[in-house]
C-alpha cells in the first residue's frame, strides 16, 4: 500500500497523471493491467468476460464495421447495430426518388425486406497474441529503417502461413508502441450484411453540421444491419441460401438508462492516436497545423455560406460539401483550444524534465537513450519550416477548390497517354464522360472562383515567395485586375462547366491531350503541384522518417525510464477497451453541463423547414401524445448522455456497456473541447458522446414500427435484478 501511494504522488508530483478514463486499453491485457481498478469503479465483471478465448464474452459481439466503423451484435440472430453515419453509404445507395430512405428511412418488416450491401464486411476478433520476439528476428540495430522494415514484413509473412487458424480465418499483424510490441489477430470476416433498418436523416443526423462535436447533443445516430451466414454459422459470399449468423455472444439490453457516476466501457476499434508526442510536436499542433488548416477553411466556408443563405437550390447542392469542408474545421478549433486550456504543452515539458532526470540517474539507459528527446524536438522544430506550406499546399490543391481537385482526373488521363498509349487513356476520357454529370449537377462556378481567388491571395500573402510559382505571379494577387484573371482562368477550363466539358470531350483522344496540356488552370495546377513534390514533399518525407525512427526510440525510452507507469498503446484500428463514468463537465468558466439530454430538447430546437432541425411529423405526434412505450423514464424520453471513456474516430459505434456487460448506449462523437484527447486526455473536459439505447428502442418500435425487433433483443433491468445478469450467449 505504502510502495502505491509513493507511486502515485510521484506521477502527480512528476506531472505524469493517468487519469481514470484515459487509455484504449488490449482486452487480452485486461486482468494484467486494468481489472482491478475497473472494478473499484463499480464494474461487476471480470476480465474474462470481457476477453476470453476459452468461453463466449464481450469480445465476441463486437464487429469491425466496413472496415472503418465498430457494430455490436445485439440479438442471437445477428442483428447488428451501428451508428446512421457508419451506415449512410448503403443507405444512400438503396435509395431512390421512388424510395428515398436518406429522407423517410428504411424499416423491413421481415427478413425477406432486408437489403443486401455488396462490399460489406464484419469482422470479429477470434484471439489475440503478442508476437514481438518472432516478427523482431534477425533484427539488427545497425540496419536502416528500409531494411528494418523488408526483414519485419518477411516475419509477418512467415508468421502468416504458420500460425493455426481455420480455412475461413484470417490473420493480422499490428505494430504496437511505435514498432516496440507486435501483436497478432485471428479474425473472421463475414461478407453477407444487409440492411434492416434505419432513421430518416431528420432524426439520425439531428443537428447536420451545428451540431457537430458538440454537446448537448439531440441525434439518434443508429442503423440496423444483420449479418449472414452459411448453412454451418461461416463467413460465406452473398447468397439468398444464407441464415442469420448465431453470435459466439450477444449484447442484452438495458432498460434501466444511466445515472451520474455509473461505471461505462466502450468496446471498439479506435482509429489513431498520438498521445506519446514531445513538447514540440503538440506546439507544431496548436501553433502552426491546426491555425493554418483553420485559417484556410474558415474562409472557404464562409464563401459557401454566403451563396448557400441566398439560394435554397443552392444549399441544397452545397449542404454535404461544407459539412465534409466543417468537419475538420471545427475538430481543429476545439482541439487548439482544449490543448492550451489543459496546458498541455506545459505537461509534456514537466513529463520531458522528469524523464531526463530518471534517465540521468541511469548511466545504462542514459548510455542507450540519451539524446533522443532532444534531438526528436530538434527535428520537430526543423519541420516546422515546412508545415504551412504543406498545409496550405494541400487545403488548396486536395480539399477546399473543387476544380483544382479534380485537376487530378486530367492529369491521369495525360500520364495514361504518355506511359500506355491512346487506347489506354480513352478509357481513362471515358471515365470521365461518366463522371461528368454528377459533377455537375452539385457545382457552382461562381462558389468555386470566389474560395479560388480569395484563398490564393491568402496563400501569395502568407507563403513565402520561395514558394510562389510563375503563373500565381502572374495572376498578381495584390494587383488590381486579379479577379477578372481568375476569371480567365475559369472560362477555359474544361471543369468550369458542363458546356465546356461537353466541347473539349468530344474530340478524339489526340485532341482531348492537347487540349488538356493546352489549358491554363491546368498548367497552373501542374506548376503548384510540381512545386510541391520538389520542394516541399521531400523535405515533409524526410522529417516524417525522422519523426517515425525517433518515436520508436522515444516510446521504448519512455517505457523503459517509468518501469512502473502503465502504458497503453496508441489506437491503430484494433480492438480496444476504455473506460471511464457518466458525468458533465465545465468547459468554461459559469458554464456547467449536465450529462444527459431528453426528446424535450430535440423539440426545443425543432424549426420547420430547416435542413439541420426539422422533425418527421410522426415524431412530434409521438411526442405530443406522450406515446413513448416502456422506454420513457419518469414520464421523458432519454436522447444522449456523454461520459468520459476515451474515444477516436473509429469509435463511431462502438457499444457503450454498463458495470454488467448490458448496452446502454451507442457511442457516435466527442464534445469539441475533448478534441485534443488524441494527443493529449484530459478527464476534465474529453467526454464521448453516445445515444441512449432507450431512445434507439423508442423510435424502432413506435416511430419506425418495428417491435417485431425490439422482439428479437434481450432486453432486461439490471438495477432491479438480485444478481448480475450475464450477456446474451
């Protein structure tokens, strides 16, 4: 007791806390690590249910969705749950003007209704197990990183063929610490998932792109699938011959909600995480990334929401472009602002002192690490000289002007031509006769030459002019005359407009070259981009490898100077755990948030006809009749709750469990100010947020009128039952 308390006030006193709640935590590792202190939390499980390779536990309901999302299976029939967002695409794509599920949602009423998704997967997680040593064979200090990387790549093929594993499973190798651990997956992947149901946008994406990162929040953020099988419970490809897949283990349902302070787990494949980072990667972040990225976008969007308020067809086409342009945007801000209010340059440097004099107190470790820190911020810092114009470079040719980035469709078609011949790039015009029309049919020239102009004169004025290029010279930006040259620009590009493209395509292909080597927005695509990968690629390259090699060295420093302080690994798409409570929090000074939002508030913010706020008339009728079934508590219907588990992307559906091993909820965002949390957890402001599993039941039975599904879930009240219920099996 005495040696844990020394260690504890150490972490404080060094300003290495780990805070309950933070970590995506290897199941595997759970009763080495984190069992203990989940329970003194209120869990009432062990670490065996939660992972075991010998019984059924939690880990054998949660899937790895489309391979980018987390579903859970929540009935002994496999149906799956998953967020709308996770399931949009196949939403969108079995709709129709005669059956537009986006706008009116999908609810099959039986089996033979639900929709067959090609492409699809599912994959559970059989086992897992570390394979450091084997995958590290032949290994040599003096190697460089090339051939490091060909011998661990030669290792994981090897141990691919070798390990034991059912025809129908696959075998994964993940790096692990920065490329110090190496742990393997047995997997199944099931390919027949179809589509059983799912909300209209109206209520799954509730609150569009205000809402976004933001609490308190009000969407019902689900979907429906069901995973099938072959006749023996297999992966098998699409067939009507297929059943409903038997789940090794289910999730049951409770019907008892939350309460402030409840113990909650997520369950899920976090994507990427950088928590490990020095001082001078997280000032890289708040100083120089994230303001550029801000910057850039700032003033794009509020171009399209100039245009978008004046003309409804117009927002209309433009909705989904700023809200993928936002996305972003709003992450960067929150995580800039949650990163300064947590001080968290300033924890990383009282880490960094406290590493240095353990290290110091070493002469074996100092002998093996010393200089590493120091020279990884060094190279950092020599980065930085870079990074707003690889940022700038980027937002401008990649993301925020259309046209520009679809310049890379011209492009193929000259490289095709030039390397393969006429025959080859004729298929590539093809492509784009194709394309062309749904282009289209959502551009907006005048959008597009506006962001166009402004952001390149924010570029001329705030890039150094070693990395202006002839033809921005020549628009001359801070001239005037430079909007009536933009315009130029625009009027011969074949991208300006269906018109032109309909001239310039239909031509032989011979002439289609020339005309795109011809074309001046496309010459002046072809300098910035080539100025980009002389110039500026290169260098970024270089300081990535840098940054990759010194990292690794940096994680085994770190892990080996603190001996005694638990390390959870950087999330890389693999399954996880993290933990933590239900509570609100303070974002700032006299502000105070609850944790739990009611349907009262979606109605609060209803507003006919807006597209991020209008209701389904059903809905409000629901709520004005009070027909809210057995899922209202004390009269209310429960929408969301937030706690303060540790989630990425990648989380977007994961399960929210309570202490039993019950679903409780539905994870699908984080609160803007907890952004930072993949650089740097801070219990006092990261909290997730999730859907209440109540409401995901209140609109599948009353809305959507689907009980016969609710039907096929366990649903049970473990508040009220004598003993802990088990899951689902």
């Amino acid at each position: 007791m005495i040696k844990n308390l020394l260690l504890s006030l150490l972490f404080v006193i060094s300003g290495l806390p780990l805070f309950a709640g933070e970590g995506m935590w290897l199941p595997l590792l759970l009763s080495q690590l984190n069992e203990k202190e989940m329970q003194s939390m209120g869990m009432k499980m062990t670490a065996e249910d939660i992972y075991s390779i010998n019984k059924s536990s939690l880990k054998d309901a949660i899937v790895h969705f489309g391979g980018g999302c987390t579903g859970e299976i929540i009935s002994s029939t496999g149906l799956l749950l998953t967020n709308h967002h996770c399931g949009y695409s196949q939403i969108q794509s079995h709709s129709s003007l005669e059956n537009n599920y986006v706008e009116n949602g999908f609810w099959s009423k039986n089996r033979n209704e639900e929709l067959s998704n090609p492409g699809l997967t599912a994959t559970f997680i059989i086992s897992m197990a570390e394979v450091t040593n084997d995958i590290m064979k032949g290994i040599s200090e003096n190697m460089t990183l090339a051939e490091k990387q060909s011998t661990i790549d030669k290792n994981i093929e090897s141990i691919k063929k070798s390990y034991p594993r059912q025809p129908y499973q696959d075998i994964m190798v993940k790096a692990f610490y920065k490329g110090n651990q190496y742990y393997l997956f047995v997997t199944e992947t099931y390919k027949d998932v179809r589509l059983v149901a799912a909300p209209p946008s109206s209520i799954g994406n509730f609150g569009v792109d205000s809402d976004n990162w933001v609490w308190p929040r009000h969407t019902c953020d689900f979907s429906l699938f069901r995973i099938y099988a072959d006749e023996n419970n297999h992966p098998a490809e699409y067939s009507p011959n297929n059943v409903p897949f038997k789940p090794r283990h289910f999730l049951p349902i409770s019907l008892d909600g939350i309460k402030e302070n409840d113990f909650t787990m997520i369950f899920g494949f976090p994507g990427r995480t950088n928590e490990y980072l020095p001082s001078e990667s997280i000032r890289q972040i708040t100083d120089l990334s994230d303001p550029a990225k801000v910057a850039i976008r700032t003033r794009a969007l509020d171009i399209m929401h100039k245009y978008m308020q004046t003309d409804e067809s117009t927002k209309i086409k433009y909705v989904t472009k700023a809200a993928r342009i936002s996305n972003g945007w709003k992450k960067w801000q929150g995580e800039m602002e949650g990163l300064k209010k947590t001080k968290a340059i300033e924890k990383k440097q009282k880490f960094e002192a406290e590493y240095n004099r353990l290290l110091k107190s070493n002469p074996a470790l100092q002998a093996k690490y010393g200089g590493v820190l120091e020279e990884l911020n060094h190279n950092t810092i020599e980065a930085n000289k870079y990074v707003k114009i690889s940022e700038y470079s980027v937002e401008l040719l990649r993301v925020n002007i259309e046209i520009l980035r679809n310049y890379s469709r011209l492009d193929a078609i000259v490289r095709v031509f030039e390397n393969n011949g006429a025959a080859e790039a004729a298929k590539k015009i093809d492509e784009l006769k194709a394309w062309a029309p749904g282009y289209f049919k959502d551009y907006v020239r005048a959008i597009d030459e506006d962001i166009f102009a402004d952001l390149f004169k924010m570029y001329y004025h705030d890039i150094d002019t070693a990395y202006h290029f002839p033809r921005l010279d020549m628009l001359a930006p801070d001239q005037p005359g430079y909007t009536e040259k933009v315009k130029m620009l625009f009027d011969g590009s074949p991208l300006a407009s269906q018109t032109q493209m309909d001239y310039f395509i239909n031509q032989s292909t011979e002439n289609v070259i020339k005309a795109i080597q011809n074309d001046g927005l496309y010459l002046f695509y072809k300098e910035m981009l080539d100025q980009y990968r002389a110039k500026v690629s290169p260098k970024v390259s270089h300081f990535e490898k840098l940054t990759e090699e010194g990292m690794e060295k940096y994680m085994a420093a770190q892990m080996a100077v603190f001996k005694d302080k638990r390390f959870y690994p950087d999330a890389n798409s693999t399954l996880r755990i993290t933990y933590g409570k239900v509570n609100g929090y303070s974002p700032r000074d006299a502000v105070k948030y609850e944790f739990q939002t009611w349907l009262d508030g979606v109605m609060e913010k209803y507003i006919p006809g807006n597209y991020e706020y209008d209701l389904p008339q059903k809905l409000i009728d629901l709520y004005q009749k009070k027909d809210f079934g057995p899922y209202a508590e004390n009269g209310r219907i429960p929408v969301c709750f937030i706690a303060s588990n540790h989630t990425t992307g990648g989380n977007s559906g994961s399960p929210a469990i309570d202490a039993y091993g019950n679903l409780i909820g539905l994870n699908f965002d984080r609160t803007w100010e907890g952004t930072m949390s993949d650089y740097n957890y801070d219990a006092s402001i990261c909290r997730n947020i999730m859907v209440d599993i109540r409401y995901v039941l209140f609109i599948l039975d009353k809305y959507g009128d689907c009980k016969h599904l609710v039907d096929e879930m366990k649903l049970v009240h473990p508040r009220s039952a004598k003993k802990p219920k088990k899951a689902g099996k």
